[in-house]
C-alpha cells in the first residue's frame, strides 16, 4: 500500500472514531508521520498505534494525538504550550491550528531531534526549550491553551495552572484510582477557578519533575 492509502485509511478511521474536527483531521493529513518515527517502524508509520523512539519514550498513537488536539479547542490566535516534545509529532500538528506554539522537553537528544524536524518541515511557529515543563514557560505565559503529553499525578502541577489565561483551556492526562490508571483530563480556567472534566483513559510515560543531571543546561559550544 502506499503511503497515500495508508494516510487516508487512517483518517477514516480517526473519524470512525470519533475525530470530527476538519481543521484537526487536515492538519493530521499534513504532518508526515514518517518523519517523526524511527526506521525501523517507517512501516508502520500511518498506522494507528503508539511506537517506541528513543530513551525508552514513544510518540503517540494517532487517535490519541487527534483527539486531545480536538479536546484542546485550538484556533489560529491562540498561543500554545506543550509540555513533552518528545519526538515533536503533536508540537507539530498543533503548530498547524495555532499561533505560536512553545515546547518543552527535559531529555536533550530527543529535543535536539524534533528541531531538526521542525526545520526541516519549516514549521516556522515552535519555539521550544529543553528542561522541566511542570515549571512551565512563565517568561511566555499566559497560554490560551497548554497540553501535557507525559501522565501527571492527580493533580496538574500548579505552575502550569497558573501560567493557564482565564478562558483557557488545558488538557493533561492524569492519574485516576490507585492501579497505575490514567485519564485525559481538561481544565478550563474560568474568572472564579476552574473546571475539571474528565474525557478518556490512556497510557502515557510519566510527567518527571527535574531535567537529567547528566543532561544539565550547558553552554553552548559554537
Ligand atoms: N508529544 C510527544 C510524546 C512524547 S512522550 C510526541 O508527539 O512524540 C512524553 C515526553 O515527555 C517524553 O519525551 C518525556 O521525556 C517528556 N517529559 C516527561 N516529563 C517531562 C517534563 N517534566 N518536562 C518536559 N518533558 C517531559
């Protein structure tokens, strides 16, 4: 099959189940998945399954991307904050549907690795940095909207709620009971507080609060 078929075998069936959003389906359409997965899974690059990348982390299942970016309700003004870049695949499709979007990720080499794709893509709106995203971006703050693609506690961490615009909306994937379970989770942040749905489980690796020792900020050799 080609990559063609196998682009609109998968947006079907995104829409099977239950992706409506045309802007979120298009912008599916147009990010090469093929670009975001190692080699060895090149094959399996438009089907609709998480796979591993590199240090032990995996880039997301399809539906799950498509998903959480419907839930997020993003529009072309809005400035967005992922945390998590790992292979960079939901930073760029998001990057199709917003204005501006910030990505964190804590493991360098994986960063390192999205950039060059960003770049190679000309995906000209992402900004990224490398540390600890449950800090936030609080020199970039307020978000219209922020997505977290690692599983928080129970709780979203406090910086990114607070660096969260009234009106905003963020959608995290959080712990629910005691077996390990998780959830999606969106808050929306009203003038009084905030309001918590939850939407579907899922499966991430764990949101980690620090940045790798031996993969401190360093200077830049150039
Ligand atoms: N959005 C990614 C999914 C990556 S998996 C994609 O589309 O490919 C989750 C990523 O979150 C991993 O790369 C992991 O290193 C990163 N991560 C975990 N805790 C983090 C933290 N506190 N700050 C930034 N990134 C974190």
């Amino acid at each position: 099959m080609t990559i063609d078929a196998r682009k609109i075998r998968l947006i079907m069936a995104l829409r099977r189940s239950g992706v409506t959003d045309t802007k979120v389906l298009a912008a599916i359409e147009r990010i090469p998945r093929e670009m975001f997965v190692p080699a060895s899974f090149l094959d399996q690059a438009w089907e609709d399954t998480a796979l591993p990348i590199d240090l032990g982390q995996t880039i997301s299942q399809p539906l799950v991307v498509a998903l959480m970016t419907q839930a997020l309700e993003v529009t072309d003004r809005h400035r967005v904050l992922e945390v998590g870049t790992g292979s960079g695949y939901q930073a760029a499709v998001l990057s199709r549907l917003c204005r501006r979007l910030y990505s964190i990720e804590r493991l360098r080499p994986l960063l390192s690795e999205a950039e060059k794709r960003f770049h190679a893509l000309r995906l000209h709106n992402i900004t990224t940095r490398h540390g600890d995203g449950t800090r936030g971006w609080p020199e970039a703050a307020p978000f219209h909207r922020i997505m977290v693609t690692a599983a928080g506690g129970l709780e979203p961490p406090k910086d990114l709620t607070e660096q969260l615009a009234v009106g905003g909306v963020m959608v995290i994937p959080l712990a629910a009971g005691n077996y390990g379970d998780q959830r999606v989770v969106r808050i929306r942040r009203t003038d009084h507080g905030f309001d918590r749905e939850d939407l579907w489980p899922v499966r991430f690796v764990p949101l980690l609060s620090d940045t790798p020792p031996d993969d401190a900020p360093r200077a830049d050799p150039a």
